[in-house]
C-alpha cells in the first residue's frame, strides 16, 4: 500500500468512525426494562399504554407529573446495592424516589388493574432492551392494604414472596414464574425490584392487581391489564375491561411441576420509544444495525473512490 492510499484510507475511516461510535455505544447502554403483564403504572400511563392512558388515574399521574412517561422502562436508581428501604422514601415506592416519575406515587383506587388468583402461578412479563444478569424480587402488599394511602415499605414483607435470578430475556422479555400467596382479596400492589449485576442499576415497579375470592387451588394466574381497556400479552387491546384471561402452555413449554403461561404473540413485546441511549431507554439492537450497516457501506464506498484517484 503507497503512502498516498495508506493517507486515503486512513481519511475514510476517520470519517466513518464518528458515525460509528453512537451505535456501538446504544447497543452497550445499560439494561431498561419494566413489568407489562401484570401492566405497571409507568406502563400503563404511558404513550403505549393505549387505553389505560385514557383512564382518570393516568391522566391524573401525568398531570401531577408534568410530563408524559415515554421512558416507563428507565425507573432506575444506581448504586442502592440492596440498600431498598434505607435509599427509596416511604410514599415514593412507585417513582424509586425519582422526580421525573413522582405522578405514579399518588394514592388512587382507580389505577389500571390487572386480574390474578390467590394462590396460582403468576408468569410476569417483564419487558427489556438488553440481556443483563441480575435478581428479581417480588413483593405483595400485606392483607388490609388501604390503596387510598401513600405505598410504604411497612406494607410489603420484609422478604419478598418470589426471587428469581439471571431469567433469560427471550423475545424481548423476561418471563419470570412465581406462586402468588393465597391469603389476599381485593386490591393490591405487585411491587418489583430488579437488582442487575452486570450493572449499578436497581429497577423498580408498581403492577396494581385484583384478587377475587379464591374458588380453589392449582389455577393458572391470569396476567392481563384491565381497567381502563385490557390488553392482551402482545399489547393489543381486548374488547372486554376487566376480564381476565387464562393462559395455557404447550406440552413441550412445560416444566416438571406445571405449563409455564407463554404470551400468544412473543415477538410484540413493546419498547419504550427513546431519543437517546443517554437519555433514555437503550435504542433496539436491530436498528442500531441496520443504521451500521449504512454507514460502514457509505464509509466503503467513500474509501474506494478515494483510491481509484
């Protein structure tokens, strides 16, 4: 190679790397993620939360907020190292004790519900941009949970009733399986934690859930968001509110106890829109590629002109 093609490649990929850069660094952003089945608040009152948007309580949350939640997956606090109840204020559980969310910590009966039954198998989906390792906890708000007063940690367990660690993200979701308690009715908050490993972050979530009086034991939990306009596990709207559905594996999905519930459209999970791999959540891997691909193509054809003068 002359010294004059070693200049003009050099100039060429000089060009080409300041396009490149931005790419690489939204498909190594951190972790994002969020329950969408059984729907959380941030979800649920987001852009994407189609009808339950709608609903008073959500109007009410963005109203209080001062700003819509188009990053319903970014409720995130570094650095908390378990350090849950000495980092996040009572009355602030819903926000993780952040400003930009403080609208879903109001104390409403009203908010987006999801319909489950004591004592079944809950399967949360629990949408994600990018595989991260890390631990799930869920908690139950304690029998009497009043939902007209602020949420705070003297209403959840000290232990969570489910944990569950590095799940695999499969479709853009992780779905994590777990048996509900059998001792709640009515109203409550499924309150999720997800403490990665791979990064600082800690996660947090509100899944306002209803529980009918138990009819009997070893049924499917049902993880469908209701009021304000249910939805199906692929995010479309159902034509009936606050109807719950029931969902059934195959017999090569099942476990050796029991069908692990498998949304019927795996390939909708949604993902939160983004300007940014900064500002918010991290940009979808595919589209980081193709938009690589352009470049890198434009960058070699700029390279071979250069050295055809």
């Amino acid at each position: 190679m002359s010294r004059m093609t070693a200049h003009r490649t050099a100039l060429a990929a000089a060009l080409v790397t300041p396009f490149l850069l931005p790419l690489w660094a939204a498909g190594t952003a951190q972790a994002h993620g969020a329950p969408t089945d059984p729907v959380s608040r941030a979800y649920a009152c987001s852009p994407d939360g189609g009808a339950n948007a709608k609903t008073a309580a959500c109007q009410a949350a963005v109203a209080a907020n001062g700003q819509p939640f188009t990053f319903w997956d970014n409720i995130r606090v570094p650095d908390v190292n378990g350090r849950d109840r000495q980092t996040i204020p009572d009355g602030k559980l819903c926000s993780g004790g952040l400003p930009a969310y403080k609208g879903l910590d109001l104390a409403r009966a009203d908010w987006p519900t999801t319909k489950l039954t004591p004592g079944a198998t809950l399967t949360m989906k629990y949408a994600s941009t990018i595989p991260h390792a890390g631990t799930f906890r869920l908690y139950l708000t304690k029998p009497g949970y009043d939902p007209t007063k602020p949420l705070t940690w003297s209403e959840l367990a000290t232990q969570p009733f489910a944990s569950v660690k590095d799940p695999a993200l499969t479709n853009g979701a992780y779905r994590i399986s777990a048996k509900l308690p059998s001792d709640r009715t009515g109203r409550h908050v499924l309150y999720t934690i997800w403490q990665t490993s791979s990064t600082p972050d800690t996660y947090y979530s509100c899944s306002d859930v209803v529980f009918p009086a138990a009819k009997g034991s070893g049924a499917k939990a049902s993880a469908s968001a209701t009021a304000g306009g249910a939805r199906t596990a692929g995010g479309t709207p159902s034509p009936t509110a606050e109807k719950s559905r029931t969902q059934t594996a195959s017999p090569a999905q099942q476990t050796t106890a029991e069908a692990t519930a498998v949304p019927s459209n795996p390939d909708s999970t949604p993902v939160a829109s983004t300007e940014s791999a900064d500002s918010g959540p991290s940009a979808p891997v595919l589209a980081g590629g193709a938009a690589a691909v352009l470049v890198l193509t434009g960058g070699a054809a700029l390279a071979l002109r250069l050295r055809r003068r």
